[in-house]
C-alpha cells in the first residue's frame, strides 16, 4: 500500500519506489477509481504509459482512455507477467 503524505503528495522517495514498480509497458487491472466525474469501469486493464514527478500513473486503458492512476487513492493491482503469459498459451490452444 502507498501511503501519502498529509498533503497527499508521495515523497520523492515514494515517487521512485512507484516509477520502478510500474515502469512503462506494465499491465494493470482497475479495482476502484475514486473519480466520480469520469471514471474508468472496475475490472478493467491497461497499459502504463509514464509515472510523472507526483506519483500519478498514466494508463492507456484497453477501452481508449487515457485517465491516470493515483496510487493511494484508486485501487489496482499489477498484472503478472507469468499469468500474462499463461492465459497468451490458453488462447492459442
């Protein structure tokens, strides 16, 4: 769990930490989004596109959007690659 600070800004430390857990190219699946004017459905996956100087996870989503992550506020979990691969073999049988 990343936590925040009182400002609810991750510490340039955090901000690494992020960056190397969820490096470009890493698939992710949405939980929850706490957006309520735009927010992308539960259960959907995405590609990571950057994580910028604030922490924010920029996510090109499988449906065409683009709206970020915001680690500590939306709830989502890195998808493995092992699995990744294990359901790409599932498909070509």
């Amino acid at each position: 769990m990343i936590e925040l600070r009182k400002d609810r800004i991750p510490s340039k430390e955090m901000v690494e930490l992020i960056k190397r857990q969820y490096p470009a190219g890493s698939r992710v699946e949405l939980r929850s989004m706490d957006d309520p004017l735009s927010p992308v459905p539960a259960g959907i996956k995405g590609t990571v596109l950057f994580v910028d100087d604030a922490g924010q996870i920029h996510m090109q989503w499988d449906n065409g959007r683009t709206l970020a992550l915001v680690p500590g506020v939306d709830s989502f979990v890195r998808i493995n690659e092992q699995e990744k691969e294990k359901k790409k073999g599932g498909e070509a049988r």
